[in-house]
C-alpha cells in the first residue's frame, strides 16, 4: 500500500509517516524529516513569492482566487498580486483564502471555473516549483507518497497536480543533457572537429558563391 502524507497550512512539524492518518516509515524519508516545516511547504497558502503569467504572487491560493474572482471582476482580482500593494496581495495564503467570496460568480461563471480550475492550480503550482527551489526539494523529497491536502471540517482531498508536478520534474531531470566537464579531452577535441567542420563548409559556400560570381559576370 503506498505511503500517505497529509498537510494543510498551519501542520505541526512531525516526522514523514506519523501525522495523522499517514502512512509511511520515517527511516524512508531522512531528508524530507530534515527539512522544517515540509507539510506547510505543501500547502497551497505557502509563501513564496513567484512569478506567473505577468504578476508576481505571493502564495499559489492568490493566483488561484485571482483567477476565479478574475472571470467576474478583474479589478479585484488585481488585488490578489504582489503588484498590487492591496493587503491581500502582500498578505499570506490564509489571508487571501479568507477573501475568495469578495466577488460572486454567475451561474455561468461557476460553470467556467469548474471546467478550467484544476489547470489553474497545476499551472500555478508548476511555477511555483519551478522557481521555489526550496519548495521543489520538499517536494522530490516526499518520494512516491500520495499527498493529500486537510481541508477545513477535516476533509481531504488528493493533490494530483503536486505529484504530477513530482513526476514531470524527475523525468525532466532523466532527459536533461549532462555537460562534459571542463578540460575534458575527448569533448575538446569534438567542439574543435565541429568548428573546423563549419570552416571547411564556410570555405565552400565562399567558392561556390565566387563561382557563381565570375559565371554572371563572364557568361
């Protein structure tokens, strides 16, 4: 049965696998045990200033309200950026969380929002990991666990989108060239082959287009 981790954003500071309902040996996670406060890095009310399709937020949840409420009033929506300087903007996820029904949606715009919001909250958090790179170690250091996120009235639900985000970025890291050190012979020597390629084919293109010159002008 695969391991489970539950955070939300005020988690006590326990070991991997001896929250509530977790399951998980802590021997498994030595370094995720060492690094503070991992399950509120989780959350989506983490602060960590990122920036994301022109605006800079400081936690995911202010981009994903910001989104919501954007449907219906974008001058609120506005609020929620770091660019703002509005309270909300500059404050933490939980700040912005207690501000999502500043707007009500139509029954339309409920209907968009439903369809669209799982997108956003993966591609919000995607730039987040992507430039957070302490978050980004909490996360590759949570290894294969499920992780679920405690709602308020004790509810969870699964973070797909955090271990998707998990997956994509080791497998990124597997398909990622490894660059020869510096001084290595071997490499040296092949960057000096290509150079002297591109010279040889450089020196033929000159031939070729001084041919074609003296055709034209003699012919």
């Amino acid at each position: 049965m695969a391991d489970k981790f539950y955070f939300f954003s005020g988690s006590p500071n326990n070991p991997p696998g001896e929250g509530r309902c977790e399951k998980g040996d802590p021997t498994n996670y030595i370094a995720l045990s060492a690094l503070g406060n991992w399950r509120k890095t989780l959350s989506s009310c983490y602060m960590a200033p990122f920036f994301w399709r022109g605006y800079t937020w400081n936690s995911v949840e202010h981009a994903f309200q910001a989104m919501k409420i954007g449907l219906q009033n974008h001058e609120k929506a506005y609020n929620f950026t770091v660019d703002s300087g509005h309270h909300i903007g500059q404050g933490d996820g939980e700040h912005a969380h207690k501000h999502r029904k500043d707007v009500q949606l139509t029954k339309e715009n409920i209907g968009t929002w439903a369809a669209k919001s799982a997108s956003i909250m993966h591609d919000a958090a995607t730039a987040r990991y992507t430039q957070c790179a302490a978050a980004a170690e909490v996360l590759e250091a949570t290894g294969d666990a499920e992780l679920w996120h405690v709602a308020p009235r004790g509810r969870t639900y699964r973070f797909y989108h955090l271990e998707s985000i998990r997956a994509r970025r080791r497998a990124a890291a597997r398909c990622a060239p490894v660059k020869p050190p510096k001084g290595d012979v071997v490499a040296r020597k092949a960057r000096e082959a290509r150079a002297a390629a591109r010279a040889a084919a450089s020196d033929e293109r000159a031939d070729e287009e001084g041919d074609a010159a003296f055709y034209v002008k003699y012919h």
